[in-house]
C-alpha cells in the first residue's frame, strides 16, 4: 500500500483524487512467501526509523528528552555546535536508510507484478517523510524544550513528563531547579535576575558546563536568526524570547498553547509565561503583585535616572535620553492600563477545568493574554 506500484494500479482503478473503500477493495493482491521475510523485515525498520524520528519531538506521547540533551549526555559533550554536527549525521543517515529501504520495497513490488519496465524505484527526497536536521529549527526545538524544564514540565534527571498536573515531585529536579511559581518573566530589558533569559542561561550551564557557556550561548543566538552586530548572545536570546518564541509555541501545539502569555500590549511593556499545568486561583494575583507592580517600579527608576542624566549629558546625549524617557512613558502608560485589567482577574480567582480543554479556558482570560493568532 506505501510502495509505488500501489499508487500506480490505484490510478488506473479510480484516476481521481480521492480513493475509497471500493477503490482498494478492486487492488490485485499478489502475494510470494519467498519474499515475506524481507517485505517484514524492510517494513518494520520504516517503521522504527519513522518512529525514532516522530519521538524526537516533544509533542510526541513517548518523547523523553531532547535528542541534542541525550547525544550530549552519550558523548561527554561541552559544546552545543558538537551534539548539534552528531544530531545532523543521525538524522541524514536515517534519512537515507529509509530512502533505501523504501526504494528496495519499490522494486520487490515491482518484481513481483512484473512491472520493472513500468515503474521506477527510486523515491525522491520530498518524498521521505523523517526531517533532516535543521539547525534554526531544532535550536528553538531545545529551547522549547529548556522552557519546559524551567517550568518544571520536564526534567534533565527524569524521562518524559516530569510534570503535568497532579502532585508536584521535587525530587524529580535536582541538575536543574524549575521556577519557584510556574511563571516566567519576559522582557526587553535585563529587569529581573531570574527572567526567562537568565533561566536558559542556567539550563545550558547546567548541561553543557560553564567553560564553554558563552560558545554555546553565541551558536543558540547565532541558530535563532536574532544575533546582530550590535547584540550581545543573551540580547539575541532576549529577542527571541520577546517577538519570536510564542509564535512557534502555538504553532507547535496547534494553537492549544500548554504556556500562556500574559502581554500588556504593543509596546512591549509586560509579558510573562505561565505553565498550565501549574495555574492557580491566585495565579493573576501573584502575576500582579510580584510581576506587573515590580515592572511599574522599575519603569519609574528608569524614568528617574533618565532625568538625572539629562542634566549632565550634551545635546545628543539629550536627544538619546529624551527618546527613552519617551518610550518609558509609553510603556509605563500601557502597563498601568494593563494592571486595571489583570486586577479584575485577580479578585475572582478563576478556577479552571481541565476538561472544557484549552481553548476555552484561554478565553477566559483572553483580555489580559496574547491573541491565539
């Protein structure tokens, strides 16, 4: 049914788009038990090879790390760019097994029907359905993946699910520590010792060592398409983290997002992550009071020592110092309208049903999160 044969007689039986029961119902079946053992044996290494490749993501149900965590963990690694060229040679390599073995099928098939004039065996690469590697997107796959044990959702010392509901295990977490409240702080500016930058910042030291930490931070800024001339790595991972990162997490999850993001607004004046599986009643409220008010007060330090510095600075000096006072003031505006808001939603302590699934519960809160776009 996957060979090129197949597809052949089915155009001939049904010449349409659409194939139904009736269609592979009228299918020749031509069966030889001297080839019965190879077929097998071709088959389930496909199958394997599919599998190993399908588990290597996170959204799969028998994902238990990130393959550059464990290749880095079989090979005694202390830089990413080396678990990255190992990753890269696996994933070719079973790339073109699979494209072997499907055009080795493809020329039992067509033995068997005596179809070797007819249909050519090989399968051209668009064809293959395991990936390549790619290095953007398997470094957003590992960051992705350093949010979630951030979160606590996994766990450098447990395979697979290390969290996602029920009763917290601490002793799941010991290489690298999760968050103390299930929330993230994200911004533009280094605002907060322990933001979601700082975390990832830790989670490589964690696995990768200290010695090659900046290598590793440069190679995951350099993969993530934000470096820049002027950025430094955790500037670049600061970018990503504020224009790019919740993009691909709804697009990975299908809109169904398992980390919400609270975002004031357009000019980037607040965002924070929180993990689903960790919300509580009291979750808006500790956003407000540790998160939103300790923004407030650091927008108006900002402001103050802006002003402290026009005094002395020179014209251009000035110039520079009135466009951030500018910005601040925007920001500072915009964050003060958004407290208004998640005040509301700290007084009535939601209590969320995992059962009316994520959509739902999402829009209950749809006034103080980024849009599902």
């Amino acid at each position: 049914m996957n060979t090129k044969v197949c597809g052949a007689l089915l155009k001939i039986i049904n010449p349409t788009l659409n194939y139904g029961a009736g269609s592979v119902s009228l299918l020749p079946i031509i069966l030889r038990d001297d080839k019965r053992d190879e077929i097998t044996a071709l088959v389930q290494e496909n199958i394997n090879l599919s599998r190993a490749d399908w588990d290597s993501s996170e959204i799969s149900w028998d994902f238990q790390t990130h393959p550059l965590i464990r290749i880095t963990r079989e090979n005694s690694l202390t830089l990413i760019s080396d678990s990255f060229s190992i990753w890269e040679e696996e994933c070719n390599a079973r790339f073109t097994r699979l494209q072997r073995n499907e055009e080795q099928l493809n020329r039992i098939f067509t033995e068997i029907y005596g179809l070797n004039d007819e249909i050519a065996p090989e399968v051209p690469d668009r064809d293959i359905t395991v990936r390549r590697a790619d290095r953007e997107r398997d470094v957003k796959s590992l960051v992705s993946y350093a949010v979630g044990c951030m979160f606590g959702r996994y766990s450098l010392d447990f395979p697979g699910l290390a969290y996602a509901g029920g009763e917290w295990d601490s002793g799941r977490f010991r290489t690298f520590q999760p968050c103390r409240d299930g929330i993230l702080a994200v911004h533009d500016e280094d605002y907060y010792a322990d933001d979601i930058v700082s975390g990832l910042a830790g989670f490589v030291e964690a696995v990768w060592g200290s010695a090659g930490l900046e290598a590793n931070l440069s190679f995951i800024a350099d993969s993530l398409g934000t470096a820049g001339r002027d950025r430094t790595p955790l500037d670049a991972v600061r970018a990503y983290f504020m224009n790019g990162f919740y993009a691909d997490h709804l697009k990975a999850y299908q809109k169904r997002p398992i980390y919400w993001q609270f975002d004031a607004g357009k000019k980037n004046s607040f965002k924070c992550l929180m993990y689903i599986h960790r919300y509580r009643p009291d979750t808006a409220a500790r956003i407000r009071v540790s998160y939103v008010h300790y923004q407030q007060m650091q927008y108006r330090n900002a402001m103050t020592a802006a002003e402290s510095a026009m005094k002395a600075a020179s014209d251009a000096g000035k110039s520079r110092l009135e466009r951030r006072m500018s910005s601040l003031r925007a920001k500072a505006g915009e964050l003060s309208e958004y407290e208004e808001k998640i005040h509301h939603f700290a007084d009535m302590m939601i209590r969320l049903d995992p059962d009316d699934g994520v959509r739902h519960n999402y829009e209950l809160f749809a006034e103080v999160l980024a849009g599902l776009k």
